[in-house]
C-alpha cells in the first residue's frame, strides 16, 4: 500500500465521519448556505476532536466564500480541505541527526500512549536505513516494560542496556548512550517511564535524564520526542504542554491513529503547540511508522 492508501486505512473512522456525515446534510440540489448548515458542519468537525478554535476558523472560511449561496458538497469539502491544510502546514521534519556524534534520541509520554511499540518502529525504521541501534531501557519501575523492550531489540537486531528493577533511571540512560560510544553506534534510543504529566516529582525525574545526556554527548538529546495516543483526543493538548514544559519536546509521534475517529486532534496540535508532528502510526506492525506530511494527511482524510 502507498503512504496515502495506510493513511486512509488508518484514518478510516475520521474519514466515514467527515465525508458521509458531512455529505448527508446535502440534498441532491444542494444545500443553502445559513446559520442551520454551519451550526450542524460545526458539530460535526468537533466530533473528530479538531477542538473549537479550529473548527470555527474553518466555519468562518465556509461562511465567507458561501453565505446566503446554494452549494454542493464537492464545493465545500474542497475549502475544508484548503482551510485544513493552512492550518496544519508544517515543513516535513522526521528527525534532527547529530552531525558528528551519534544520534540521542528521548522518547517519552503517558503510561499507555504506545510508548515502546513506538520506539520499536524507530528502531525498525533506523535498522532498515543501515543504522546500528542501541536502547537504553530506562523505564526501570515496569519489569514488563523492559521485557518488551528487549524481545523488540532482539527482534529486530538492536542492543538494548537495562538496569536493575528500580534503579535510577539517569544512570541506565547514562549507560545506554556510554554503550553506543563505546561500539560506535549510530542512534541511541532512551525510553522513560509512562507518567502522567501532572506528576511533578516523574517530570523532574525527566529533566535529570535529559542533563545526562548532555553531559555525554554535547548538545544531546538531538530529539525529544513526545508519543500521543490520537484516541484521548483533546487531552493530549495538555500532555504536549506540561512535557514540553519539562524536557523541551522537540516533536510529536502520533499513536494509535488507525484506532480512533478523532484525528481531528492533529489539527490542534498543530495549530496550539509550536511543535513538529513527526511521524504518525497507522497500525500494529513494525513497520507501521509513517513521516508526517501534512498535506498528504488532509488528502486521506477526505478521500473515501
């Protein structure tokens, strides 16, 4: 499949959303332009999480070309596509290699966001581009967590460092990027616990990590990536602000997108949060990691 075909697939649920709801509220002749149709387009673009602010610029765009006038629906989903894409244009931006030194990379994001399978597409991704790996396990407060780290590493063909249950994480990490000098590596990968943002005493926990790495390789970590799982919506608004508040997000990794009919979400993110979207995961499998292209990702969304 092409890269517009996955994201159709895993965009399926938005996308029945936005075109056949929208395309019921058409008659045959059309539909008059008036205060009834762009209360009801409103409604419809906040269930796919788009979040309000967008979804009256992009009201607003409707009324101006169309007001008072009959139109087909072919007419107005071109404009919602044109208004979508200025909302959401970003350059595409996978990920910010070091020139020099190997490549430290930070992932983090809520317990449950999609974490390691996400960082195992990394991996999958760097591996199939002839780069050597290493992971650094630093999740050191999930026993299962490590052991699923591992079992991808194994898979996959990466080194992974662990550390004992419980251990400081700063110093697994310390070891993880200590590893990839030592044998040469090219891309060092550090998983940090789940937590939920709110938790103050975890996110400095995060900034501890974050200095280690500098101190190793200057001007590390190259990425701090944040993974948000598309299905929470709205709330993955106030996860990018406190972890970028935290450890200086550099992009975001969108999860679980083929599970959910909000992907509307991304538009918010892109429009609230100076950050990069970078990748998008539209399915289980390994290779289920796509770069984001804005673009592209309005295209699928209004493409049955």
């Amino acid at each position: 499949m092409g890269i517009l075909s996955k994201l159709k697939s895993a965009l399926s649920k938005t996308v029945k959303l936005l075109n056949t709801d929208i395309r019921d509220l058409f008659k045959s002749s059309g539909r008059l332009v008036d205060d009834e149709f762009l209360d009801e387009l409103f409604s419809m673009l906040i269930k796919t999480d788009m979040g309000v602010s967008a979804a009256n610029e992009t009201i607003d765009e409707i009324r101006k070309q169309f007001r008072g006038r009959v139109v087909q629906f072919n007419e107005v989903l071109e404009v919602l596509k044109s208004k979508l894409k200025q909302l959401m244009a970003q350059p595409i931006a996978p990920i910010n290699y070091a020139s020099e030194s190997p490549t430290v990379i930070m992932v983090c994001g809520v317990n449950g966001s999609g974490k390691t399978t996400t960082i195992a597409k990394l991996t999958k991704m760097f591996i199939s581009d002839g780069k050597r790996v290493v992971l650094g396990a630093s999740d050191t407060f999930r026993a299962a967590a490590v052991e699923q780290l591992t079992i991808w590493a194994s898979r996959l063909g990466a080194e992974i460092v662990t550390g004992q249950a419980g251990s400081d994480p700063a110093s697994v990490a310390h070891k993880a990027v200590a590893r990839t000098l030592e044998t040469g590596a090219d891309i060092c990968i550090i998983d940090t616990a789940g937590r939920l943002q709110t938790q103050k005493n975890l996110m400095m926990e995060l900034e501890k990590v974050r200095k280690v790495l500098g101190k190793l390789v200057p001007d590390s970590p190259h990425e701090v990536i944040l993974i948000l799982d598309a299905t929470t919506g709205q709330n993955g608004i106030s996860q990018a602000k406190y972890f970028t508040e935290s450890v200086k997000c550099t992009g975001i990794i969108l999860a679980k997108l083929d599970g959910t009919a909000k992907g509307g979400v991304t538009v918010t993110i892109r429009k609230q949060m100076n950050l990069p979207v970078k990748f998008v995961g539209i399915g289980e499998s390994a290779d289920d990691l796509e770069v984001f292209d804005s673009d592209k990702f309005v295209d699928a969304l209004f493409d049955e």
